[in-house]
C-alpha cells in the first residue's frame, strides 16, 4: 500500500510539473495557423519552442503577450519558435484582430476543437506554456504568467544543449 501511494504521489507531482518528469513528450500536434498553413510538433524538433495557450478574453494572457513578443524576438536567431494557441471558445475574428493589430511576430494558431489543448495535458486555464526541448520532450510547464528573468534563464540553457 505504500508503495502505491508513493507512485501516486510522484504522479501527481509529474503532472503538476513540481518534479521533472523524465521524457515527457510533447504531443504529435499539428497547428492550423491563421493563414491557413499547418505546422506540426515534430517541425519544431532540433528547436527549442513555447507553446503559449491563451484566449483574447483573458487579462493575464493579453497583459504577458508583450513579454511573449520579447522572449520570441530576443531569441528566434539562435533556434527558437514560438506557438501562440487561441483556445477553443475564443472566436476566430478576435483572435485575427488581435494577431494583426498587435503585429505578433510569431506563429498564432486557433485550437478550434479543443483537440490542441486535450492532447497537451486537458488545459483549461490561460495562460498556459509549456517549454519544449530540442529533443521535443515537455521541459517546463506554466500555468498563469511565468517568471520572464526565469524562463529566459532556462531557454538560454536549452539552447545551448546539442
């Protein structure tokens, strides 16, 4: 029994991101992008990428958006990418005017069946990021803004890794 309740609290820990979980792999996800294009997880393999779930109606999310642009423009030369995921209840014409009219610089995809933010882990909340790593395993997990200073620590040492 208590062997149990130990692998019940690591998993738990695991899908809380408290501990890091050896090799979780992102999902075999393909983004529909505003224009149209498709571009899949398995693209993103050999970079480092941030996949950012978040909804126009959320404060939080509009509010980091500006440090999301930053983050994306500070590191895109060195084998960065950043996916931007509108959640699925977030109607597809605010999602446009606001990828234009804040001129984000990075891919903005609409989840429009929910099936992105299921496959990634059930996300609900906004925002969400999660760090991928070269290799394409799960590195890191955000729920709500992330420290910036943080992330871009973190970021710098996943692409220094070969």
């Amino acid at each position: 029994m208590k062997r149990l309740s130990l692998i019940a609290l690591l998993l738990t820990a695991c899908l809380l991101g408290i501990s890091a979980c050896s090799a979780d792999k992102a999902p075999a996800a393909t983004y529909t992008l505003l224009d149209g294009s498709r571009v899949t997880q398995a693209q993103l393999t050999g970079k480092v990428s941030l996949i950012n779930f978040w909804a126009t109606s959320c404060t939080s999310c509009v509010a980091e958006m500006p440090e999301l642009i930053a983050t994306h423009n500070k590191f895109k030369d060195k084998g960065f990418e950043t996916v931007a995921v509108a959640m699925s209840y977030d109607p597809p014409s605010y999602v446009v005017n606001f990828a234009q009219t804040r001129q984000l610089p990075f891919k903005v995809a609409i989840d429009n069946t929910g099936v992105l933010a299921r496959d990634w882990g059930d996300i609900q909340l906004t925002p969400t990021t999660l760090l991928v790593n070269k290799r394409g395993e799960i590195v890191k997990r955000f729920v709500g803004p992330p420290n910036f200073s943080e992330l871009h620590q973190l970021i710098e040492k996943l692409l220094a890794e070969s």
